[in-house]
C-alpha cells in the first residue's frame, strides 16, 4: 500500500492558513486588500475583543454575484489573474486566491455581498459550508469572522492579549490609511470608533490624526524620479524623532512592503540630522513598472523583490537630502501645555426630604448623559481616539471630521538665519547666547565647530587623493580567503581616496603607503570595517566609513567645552555657521542651535 496520499482540500487549507493568518491583523489586512481590489471608497473595519473574539469588514466596492460568492472560497480561484505573463506584472492588491479559503477553515465565516443585482449570504463553520441562500444587501460586500482558532488550539495559545492584537489592527489600518488617502476608512473596537479618515487624499491630514499637529505641521514634502521610479511623500523635520525604525511606512505601487535597504536609505539620508539610536518619520510612497516588481515572494506578501534596486536606493537617498537641506527648521524649545484641572461638583446636600428620582434628573452625570466628546491626544506612541455616535450605514456618505493643518509660515531655514544673529554673551564657557527677532538664539559652541569643520574637511577629500606617505612598516590585515580572492574589486572602489591593498602570504592582506589624511584615524580598525562592509554587502560604503572619519576628526579639532571665548571668537562661530551647507546639526546629528521664541518668554514672564 502506498505512503503518499494526498491532502483533503480541508487540510491543505489550514495548512495555507498558517502563512496567510498568522493572528487577527492577518485577516484585516487579506480583506482589506480584497475591498481595495474590489473598487471600494468606504471601508468600514469592526473589532471586538482584539479580533479574536470577531472582525466585521464592510465595503462599498463591485461586490460579486453568486458563482463568483462560491467559487471565491475554493483556493487558487481568483478574478484578479488569467495567465503566467500577469504574475510578473502583477497590478492587484491580492493575487493568490488563498485569503478567503484559508480563513474559512480556521473560523467561523459569513459573506453577504451583491453586485447591484443580486445578493448572496454565505456562511461557513471552520471549512464547511452550512447557509446558502439569497438575500437583500447594499452593493458591496460584508465579511464577519469570529471563532478565530477555537478548534485550532495551538495556533490560539499563542494569540496575546486583546489590547495587543488590536494594536497590530490599529498599526495597519493607520498604514492602510496612508497608503490609500483617497478611501475613507474607519476602525471601531468594541463598538466605538478609534479612527477614521476622509477619504479626501491628503496625507497630511491623515497624519495630523496619527501623531497630532506638530508632526503634520512640520512634515516636509518630497517628490522625485528616474527613468524607471518616482517616489513622494512626507519627510518628518529631523527634530521630531522616535526610538524605534517603525515609523518609516513604505509603499510599493500602494501595496505595503517591508524592506530593511530601503529603511536604511531613509536612514542614510536622515544621518547628518539626526542623534544615533533615533529614527525618523516618513510617508514613502514609491511607484514602478510593475514588471520590475516580484511580489510572489511570501503568502502574506509584505515582501517584494525589485529589480534595480540600487538605482532606487539612490533615488531615495537623494530626493529625501535635498528636502532635508532645502526645509530644515531650527530646534525650537517649548514647555509642553499644562493640562486644565477637572473640578468635580460636590453632591448637594438637602435639608429637607427629596425624591429620589428628582436628585438623580439635577444631578451632574445626568446631565452629560448623551455627550460624547471628541477626544484628540497628540501621543505618537498612543493611538488617537475619537469617540462619537455610532457610524451611519455605508451607503450614506456623510462628511467625516477634518482637520485642517496651520500653515507655518516662519522663515529660519538656510545659513540666512545665522545672518541677523547678535551675540550676546557665553554661557557656562560653553554655549553663545544670541538674540534675533524670534527672540533668544542657544548656540553649542562644540557642536557648530564640529559642523564647519567636517564640512571644510569633505570638500577636501572630494577630489582624488595623489598625496600619500610611504610606510616603514606595511600594517597587516588578517582576512578570509574570499576577501583575499576580491581584492582587486575592493581596489577599485578605494583607490580613489588612496587606499590600495596588496595579498600577503594566503591570509593577509597589507597597506604599504596611506594618504595624508590617514593620519588622525585608528588605521587598523578603519581598514578592518571597511573589509568587514565588503564582506556583509558585497561592495565598500566609504562614503559612509570616510563620513563617521570626517566626524572624528572634525570632533578633535573643534572648540571644547568648558572653554571660555573671547566676543571675536563668537562671532567667528556664528560666521563659520553662515557657511556651511547645513548649519543645524553636528555631523553626529545633534543640533548646534536651538531657539527659545520671544512669545514663550512672554508666557513663563506671565506676560500673556
């Protein structure tokens, strides 16, 4: 009797439903993509208990007749590709035809939808169809799961908490949200709305809802493009940073992706602005021919493989610097708003006999029944909630809450700040208080000399290095065999900056001249990185190896702390600033100046 035999449809199903589900954001994610597919501009998505308990998506989009109802729960079957030639030009959010027969077989499942011409309920019990009749519904479709992974217990131990399942929901709607501007979303959890967009297509409304107005209101716009991309989006100011890399939302011709290149571009770009260990803000959004993206990579298709990757990379890297330079904003300093004090009214106390009922109509909580305020906290690290009536139903199109974004019209960026500075005087022998019509300038004196010098030590290793210094003793590298096999090719790439290695022996590689600027530098280390680069990525970054040498050697020259300045000496700091490209950051990213404006001076002075 033979071994092999193949699955039933049941089981390869639960089996596809481990890559597809992995927890409750799985199934929001697969079906949201579906209502995008579907032409929707209103989606409505209902949490209870973090999703595990049951999820609710509904939509306005093209919805399907019967056949397709049914056939839409077989696995591979899909309207969204017809031939081998569409998989590698894939231009649909879904494409698999596993979302909806992967969910079916782990959860309780009930599909209504119509066409405009006829509706369908469909209902389903962890793989088996049990209800099949026709129905009246508005054009569209309505997806309810719940039971997710009852019958399924190892896979539902391994579910967190119901907070935290529906933080990984709210993550994604907010990339959604993002990603789509132009469809009107809508999260509610356990029956109250915590998010909703417009629908109206700008982004910076949207962000102004995520992470308050401060982040919309210094979000830079970026837009560029080669032959093959265009990118565009929102670049945060470098002075609002977060400590973790989950604030970079990357799409791909709209589809969510995750890439680790891309992020470090971004962070690339951010690096002359910003501290290390913090990271920055940005919206990307990234189109392409659809042929030079592979998004058959994994099931649940937040991996892509893109051919000319590089020339993207450097597309990024460009179009975000060159909007860094041209709109960086001085770090400004602020006490955060006092929150107002709640005063509670005392129960009132009677002298004489009162019905009860009457006390409990005048009483305060009675009064405020029926209000539900709208509650905005500007907490990037929360999510915003906003509570109000129960939504209407989806075929009403009513206007939701906007949020218009105040225009900031100040005028410090660019060296022309540094051009109406008076000196003042030196603070703690380190810091130069300045004033200008904002109001008091903070100048760190380390920080600015540090920034002018790096800069004037960059122009001068833009060009060829021909000056180089004959070693008495060669310094040796211990390497590998495939370091030691690709020398030549490390060769190209550092020649130019007078680096060239020479094979020692089966082991080694030797350095017998180095250039003149070598010499402030831990040689031996700055080579072994520059060896190790190679290794891990196949290619040497000494753009980014000479920059973190720049810094240090910029760092040793530059005026210390705790120094004590003549008024001269001030003033040729602040000079030095004028000149420089970029002005506001030291090479390690911390600021070099920061303003403390005329009208909080008036507020902590209790001036109005």
């Amino acid at each position: 009797m033979a071994k092999i035999h193949v699955l039933s449809e049941h089981l390869t199903n639960m089996i596809a439903a481990g890559e597809v589900v992995e927890r409750p954001a799985g199934i929001v994610k697969e079906c949201v993509e579906n209502s995008i597919d579907a032409g929707a501009t209103v989606i409505e998505v209902e949490v209870y208990q973090g999703g595990i308990e049951r999820i609710v998506i509904t939509d306005d989009g093209c919805g399907m007749d019967h056949e397709d109802a049914h056939l839409a729960f077989m696995r591979h079957a899909t309207s969204k590709m017809h031939s081998e030639e569409e998989l590698f030009n894939i231009q649909t959010m879904g494409f698999r035809g596993e979302a909806l027969p992967s969910i079916a077989s782990v959860a309780q499942v009930e599909l209504q939808t119509s066409n405009g011409e006829e509706g369908t309920l469909l209902r389903y019990n962890y793989g088996s169809l049990d209800v099949d009749e026709p129905c009246n519904c508005p054009r569209g479709t309505k997806l309810d799961v719940s039971g997710l992974f009852v019958k399924t217990p190892a896979r539902f131990k391994h579910l967190k908490s119901t907070s935290y399942e529906f933080s990984v929901i709210a993550d994604l709607m907010n990339k959604m949200a993002l990603s789509h501007p132009q469809i009107r979303f809508q999260l509610s959890h356990d029956g109250r709305v915590v998010f909703q967009t417009s629908g109206n297509g700008n982004i910076q409304e949207i962000l102004y809802q995520m992470y308050g107005k401060e982040v919309a209101q210094n979000a830079i716009p970026f837009e560029g493009n080669n032959e093959d991309f265009h990118i565009h989006g929102y670049a945060i100011q470098p002075k609002i940073n977060r400590a973790t890399k989950y604030f970079m939302f990357l799409t791909l011709n709209t589809r969510l992706i995750r890439s680790v290149a891309i992020q470090k571009a971004i962070l690339d770009a951010y690096s002359d602005y910003m501290p290390p260990n913090r990271f920055p803000i940005v919206v990307l959004q990234m189109d392409s021919d659809t042929q030079l993206v592979d998004v058959n990579v994994h099931p649940n298709k937040w991996e892509v493989r893109l051919s000319k990757q590089g020339e993207m990379l450097d597309l990024i890297k460009t179009t975000i610097q060159d909007a860094l330079n041209a709109s960086l904003k001085t770090v400004a300093v602020s006490k955060p708003e006092k929150k107002s004090v709640v005063f509670e009214q005392p129960e009132i106390q009677y002298s004489y006999p009162i019905k009860q009922q009457l006390k409990e109509n005048k009483s305060i909580e009675q009064s405020f029944k029926n209000y539900n305020p709208v509650v905005i906290k500007e907490k990037a690290e929360q999510i915003q909630i906003y509570e109000e009536k129960p939504a209407p139903e989806i075929k009403i199109q009513e206007e939701p809450i906007s949020y218009p974004i105040p225009k900031d019209d100040k005028n410090d960026k660019g060296p022309e700040f540094f051009l109406h500075l008076q000196v003042l005087a030196q603070l703690h022998d380190s810091y130069i208080l300045c004033s200008n019509e904002e109001g008091l300038v903070i100048v760190d004196q380390h920080a600015a000399q540090e920034r002018y010098h790096y800069e004037q030590l960059n122009e001068k290793l833009l060009v060829q290095c021909t000056n180089k210094q004959p070693l008495m003793v060669p310094i040796q590298l211990d390497v590998s065999s495939n370091v030691l096999a690709q020398y030549m090719t490390i060769n190209e790439k550092t020649s130019f900056f007078g680096i060239e290695f020479e094979p020692f022996g089966t082991d080694q590689l030797i350095l017998r001249e180095i250039p003149l600027w070598f010499h402030d530098v831990d040689q031996k280390q700055f080579l072994q990185d520059l060896l190790d680069y190679f290794v891990e990525n196949q290619d040497v970054d000494m753009a980014k190896l000479r920059k973190h040498m720049i810094a240090t050697m910029a760092c040793h020259s530059s005026i210390r702390f705790n120094r004590p300045l003549s008024m001269q000496e001030m003033k040729q700091v602040i000079l030095d600033l004028q000149k420089c490209k970029q002005p506001y950051h030291c090479p390690h990213g911390r600021p070099t100046v920061i303003v403390m404006s005329d009208n909080e001076l008036r507020k902590e002075f209790e001036r109005g």
